[in-house]
C-alpha cells in the first residue's frame, strides 16, 4: 500500500480513504522503533498531517520504484540514531545534458534540520511530489524543468528529532547551528561539541562539496516565522550578492506572494553556523531559509497541507524555474584585436554580478598563453574594455574563453567557458597573427619540445 498523505492525485473522497488507512498503517507500525516515539504525540488523527520517519521511508522508496527514469534514491548519511539520510536525485535520467548539450542545472534542497517545524519538512516533501507527479501526469512546464535541471532533495535531515518532535538531534545539538562557518560565534544555543560534531550535518555538508558544488541555488526549509531569510545570519549587512537576492525578493512580492524576504540577521535574529550561512559564505550558493508558517501544528482536513503551503510551492516552483539566472552567465558578443589592445564587449544574462572575468586565450593543447585583466560585468547589464594586448600572440588552432566566477561572493564557483569563434576580429593593419616580440620565444620553445610540424604552427 502507498501510504502518501496529502498527494495530488488523488479525489477529496479518495484523500480521506488514504487518510483513514494511513492511521490504520500507523496504528499496526507502532511497535516498530521508528513509530515508537509517535505513541506520545497527543492526537493520533494529528500525525497523519506530518511525516514520521518510517512514512517518509515508504513514500521515497515508491517514488524510486515507481519513476527510476527520473528518481534516484539514496542513503548519504545517517542519523545519531542510525537513520537513513535520503537522498531524492530527480531529473530526466534519461539525458545526461540539457537538450542544447550544456550541463543541467542544480538544485539542491534540504528539510527538517528542526524536527518539530514539520511544516517545514512538508514543504521539501511537497516539492519533490510535484515534479514527480507532475512528470507521471505529462505536465509540460514539469518535463521542461527535469529535462533541464538536476533537484536533489534531502526532506528530512532529522529524523531522530522528528519523530520525537524537538527541534533537537538525539544529542540536544541545534543541527541548524553546527555548521562550519562562524561556528559558536553568536549568543546561541546547544551548537554542539564543534563544527560538524554532529552525523547530520557532517553528511549534508559533504553532500554540497561531493554532489552539489555546482548548484545555484540552495533552500533550506524551516517553520517560525512566516519569512525568507538569505544570507547573512552572522552579519547585519547586505551579503556580496544583495543584486540577486534583491532581485528575486521584488519578483516573489510583485508577482507571487508577499512573504517577507529579508537578510537573516535583521528578519529574524543573530544566527551563526547555519547550513544557509555556510551555504553561501563557503559553498557560494544563492541561499534561503524558507521558513513556511507561523504554526506548529494544524488541524483540518488531509487537502489542507498542501493547500496551506499552496503559495510556498509557487515561490519554489518559480525558483526552479528560474535557476539558470541566479548567477552571471557572461555572454562574449565581440572581441577586437587591434595592435596592442583587444576590446571586448561582454554581455551578463544572468541576475548576478562578476567582479573578476578576464579572457583567456589558450593553445591547441590547452595551455593558457594569454589572460587579460580583471573586468566587472553587472547582473543584467554589458561591458566593453579595452584590454592590454601587449603580450598577446596569436597561434594557429589558439582558442579564446571567458574565465569568472558565477557570483560576486569570494566563495563561488569559478568557471571557464568557451567563446564563440566567430566574434573575434582582427582590426585594421593586422593581417594574420600578431607580430610580436614573444613571438621568437614561442617559437623557440616549440623548437627545443621537438614537435613535428612546428613551422606549421605560424603565418607571417
Ligand atoms: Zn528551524
């Protein structure tokens, strides 16, 4: 039986048939050690809203056995307890690429670092169950953002707390404060014996550096107060990428929901060694802590959950979509050699800024030749510089790419894509490859590496 509480398909009708044989399933599991912790919670009907650890385990093992072509499930960690950690991989399997060949988009996701803001871990549950379903249903806008896009998605983070319904781990750690960034550096509580003490969080953070180190975007879910909180918790101050984090909390108000969206140390309060903080200041993600609702528990009907977070599920429908933008993504429209100066003009598509692009000009075997100096490109915005040129010699088979880092914050991913062949110009009065003094050098070095067809290497 498939004990999913609160799940689309599914008539009003059918919802509380499933509710109903969910209680039973829970009432007949209860000896088991997962349930036991259950047994205190003061209203049985209550416990069908949220998952236990052991419904959680039934329902990521039928999404695995029912879609692999887009589900993988896997156990990265465990509890203090001994828990599995699982981990939900879901995209279209089926193409290793983006239709175009470039590299999907990554998305990752965690849940239930507090175990009593179950709204919380629903919100990650009901994330990963919408493009689950919404791929087995043929929904267009879902199968265009799994053919594009990788979501890993870890729902419950811990289940030790969860099922017994405290904000704690097992070992009255704050998971939510154990995180290697400023650790213990703010008026805080029970932050454990040290960064990453805890099997918790030691699994999630070699999860982001093993799995996810490309991902750009990371939400972290949680339920207090009903806010988006983005980095810093540690700081007052506006983090390096406040264009993006801004940009996106102007289109959620305007377009979606008005839940507040604030830095995380003026929203809420001092916080230090959060998974969010570690999540930009070390990793480089965009980060928010989504914090679902002011509630900590519900009464009503089984539709109601995902009703309830019906407006939450749209702010991370539209964060998905939009994954491709929450960094610079540097467009080289023209490169202009002319003497000893190249003009570059450089476009950024994307809602980050980049303070230290700088073109590249490499050798047929890759080694680097040439790099310019460091240039800004403005989220949404264009460049055009005038470079030094003077050490730059052209070689037969060189290629030119655009090297930078995907956001402003010192942590962010660097990376190096290729520019396009056919905006590069040579300006008048240069006729071939540049003459240039280094160029008896280049030459020179070629001869003593004895490579066959070296003069064939150069035009003059
Ligand atoms: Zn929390």
């Amino acid at each position: 039986m498939r004990t999913i509480v609160g799940v689309g398909p599914y008539s009003g009708a059918m919802r509380r048939l499933v509710a109903v044989l969910v209680v039973a399933s829970m009432l007949a599991v209860s000896a088991a050690p997962a349930a036991t912790a259950q047994i205190s919670q003061p209203d049985i009907i209550q416990e069908h809203w949220y998952h236990s650890y052991a419904t959680l385990t039934l329902d990521v093992n039928a999404w695995a056995d029912e879609h692999p072509e887009i589900v993988n499930l896997l156990v990265v960690g465990n509890t203090e307890l001994g828990r599995n950690l699982w981990m939900l991989q879901i995209s279209d399997w089926g193409q290793e690429t983006k239709p175009d060949g470039t590299p999907k988009d990554v998305v990752y996701i965690d849940g239930g670092h507090h175990g009593n803001e179950h709204l919380g871990t629903e919100l990650a549950f009901l994330t990963a169950e919408f493009y689950i379903e919404g791929w087995a249903d043929g929904e267009q806008s879902v199968i265009d953002v799994l053919s594009t896009t990788e979501l890993h998605i870890l729902i419950m983070l811990n289940a030790d707390g969860n099922d017994f319904d405290t904000r704690w781990n097992v070992n009255q750690v704050d998971l939510n404060r154990n995180y290697d960034h400023y650790w213990n550096t703010c008026p805080t509580t029970q932050p454990g014996s040290s960064a990453f003490s805890e099997s918790e969080t030691h699994a999630n953070s070699i999860y982001m550096n093993e799995v996810v180190p490309h991902a750009d975007l990371y939400i972290t879910m949680h339920t207090g107060v009903w806010i988006m909180l983005y980095p810093w918790g540690k700081w007052p101050d506006q983090p390096s990428d406040w264009e993006l984090f801004h940009f996106i909390r102007d289109e959620v108000n305007s377009n979606i929901s008005d839940i507040p969206i604030r830095n995380a140390n003026q929203g809420l309060y001092p916080n230090c060694g959060t998974s969010r903080d570690y999540g930009y200041g070390v990793m480089g993600y965009p980060t928010f802590t989504f914090e679902t609702d002011d509630e900590q528990f519900l009464l009503g009907s089984v539709e109601s959950i995902s009703e309830r977070l019906g407006e939450e599920l749209d702010v991370m429908q539209y964060l998905i979509r939009d994954v491709w933008y929450w960094r610079a993504r540097l467009i080289v429209e023209s490169i202009v050699i002319k003497g000893d100066e190249v003009d570059a003009h450089v476009v950024n598509l994307g809602r980050a800024s980049t303070t230290n692009a700088s073109l590249h000009y490499t050798d047929g075997t890759g080694e680097l030749l040439w790099s310019s100096s460091l240039f800004g490109v403005n989220a949404t915005n264009e460049t055009r510089v005038t470079l030094d040129g003077g050490n730059l010699t052209l070689v037969e088979g060189g290629t030119w790419s655009i090297n930078y880092q995907k956001r402003v914050i010192d942590a962010s991913m660097w990376v190096n894509e290729d520019v396009n062949e056919s905006v590069i110009e040579k300006g008048a009065g240069i006729s071939g490859f540049l003459p240039a003094p280094s160029m008896l050098i280049v030459i020179v070095s070629f001869a003593l590496a004895a490579i066959n067809r070296r003069n064939d290497k150069f035009e003059h």
